[in-house]
C-alpha cells in the first residue's frame, strides 16, 4: 500500500485533542440514554455538545450521511440514522459511532450503552465485542503484520459461537476520516501490509450473534 501517512509527534498531540472530545461526548451522553429518549435527540444533544466545544461532527454529510452521529439499535449493524419516530426502550443495546473534526485532525469512535437492564445474549455479545476489540489492541506494535489482527479478532469470536461481520473494516485515521491501511477484522492469510511507527488506525469489529450476513435497508 502506498500513501500510508506516518505522523510526528505534534500531529498525535493534536489527534488526542479530538480523541478526548468523543471521550468527553461519550461521558456526557450516557446521562440521557434512557427509555423514551428519540434518537434525534440524542443526535442533537452530541451535535450541540461538539459545536460548543470546538468540534466538527464529521459524519455530517460525509457520503450524503444526513445526521451528526451514527446510533444503532439491537440487530442494526452500523450507521443507524437518528429519527423522531425512533425511541430507545428498556432493554436495548445501542451503538453510538462519532467521528470528530477538531483543528483539522479526525477521530473516530464508537462506544455501546445499555438502556436499562438488558438480557444475557445481549450482554455476552458486547462482552465478547469488547474482548476482542481489546486483545487487537494487546498485539499492536512496529512490525506486526495487518492479518493477525483480524486472526485474533476472528478466532476469539468464532471460539464463543459468534460470528465477525465482513463488510466493514477499521482504517488509518489523522488528517483524513479514512485513510490507508484498511483493518480487516477477520483473518486475510495474504494481508502481509506492516504497522509502521507513526501510522494511526482504527479498529471496529462487528460482532453477530448469528450468521455474519448483514443487509442494507432502503435508506442506505
């Protein structure tokens, strides 16, 4: 791959800048995800928040995406669109995806909340998202090759009767919301690709239940 971009110092300062900003967005949420909520408001609320703190929501029109964040509800993969008819109800699990535009430099993540008390299926799944999100991150170094992050990812989920969605991948991220390399979070025997010092990625496994196959709704 070529056009990998490598970043200093100053422009990882600059990046933790908007790292801490979802983070901040995140804390400030959790307080109104409750039952009844439309998920309109809560994109509002994320909307506002960034605003008056310096950010620009960078899902906002990327791609023709209509809303400020990315709020999925329950058997919704990724990038659910935020409504007046849609409501959270006691028991959902719900994805909150935020990408973040501060002075120029990106951030993205995504974070899951729990409305209320939620059943053992649900909450097994997020425990065994959550893991291999976090044994990814446990190999990362200078040298690694890309391939063994989707290994981890994979044989973890596969081993708890899950299953790794394959439509959507991580990415390199900084001056750019999606940059090279691609995160492939399944096992790529072929993927030898390199971390080099500097790169900055995003890693974002989708985790089902069931059968790895998603669909894509009428709105996109």
């Amino acid at each position: 791959m070529n056009n990998i971009n490598i970043y200093n110092n100053n422009d990882i300062e600059c990046i933790k800048k908007s790292c801490l900003l979802i983070k901040n967005t995140f804390n400030m949420i959790e307080y109104y995800i409750k039952p009844n909520i439309t998920t309109e408001l809560i994109n509002n609320i994320c909307h506002n928040y960034i605003i008056k703190n310096n950010g620009i929501p960078a899902c906002l029109g990327y791609l023709n995406f209509p809303k400020s964040i990315c709020i999925s509800i329950n058997n919704i993969v990724c990038h659910g669109i935020s409504s007046n008819k849609k409501k959270l109800k006691y028991g959902d699990i719900v994805n909150i995806d935020i990408c973040i535009n501060k002075n120029g430099y990106y951030c993205d993540a995504s974070k899951m909340f729990f409305v209320g008390k939620i059943n053992k299926s649900a909450n097994n799944l997020c425990k065994i998202a959550k893991k291999s999100l976090d044994l990814s991150i446990s190999i990362l170094k200078e040298g690694l090759k890309l391939k063994y992050i989707g290994k981890i990812i994979q044989n973890y989920v596969e081993n708890n009767n899950m299953s790794v969605v394959r439509e959507f991948c991580g990415h390199g991220i900084g001056k750019n919301l999606h940059e090279l390399p691609y995160i492939h979070h399944y096992y790529i025997k072929n993927n030898n690709f390199i971390l080099k010092e500097g790169m900055i990625i995003t890693i974002e496994p989708i985790i089902n239940l069931g059968t790895r196959y998603i669909k894509t709704m009428k709105d996109g």
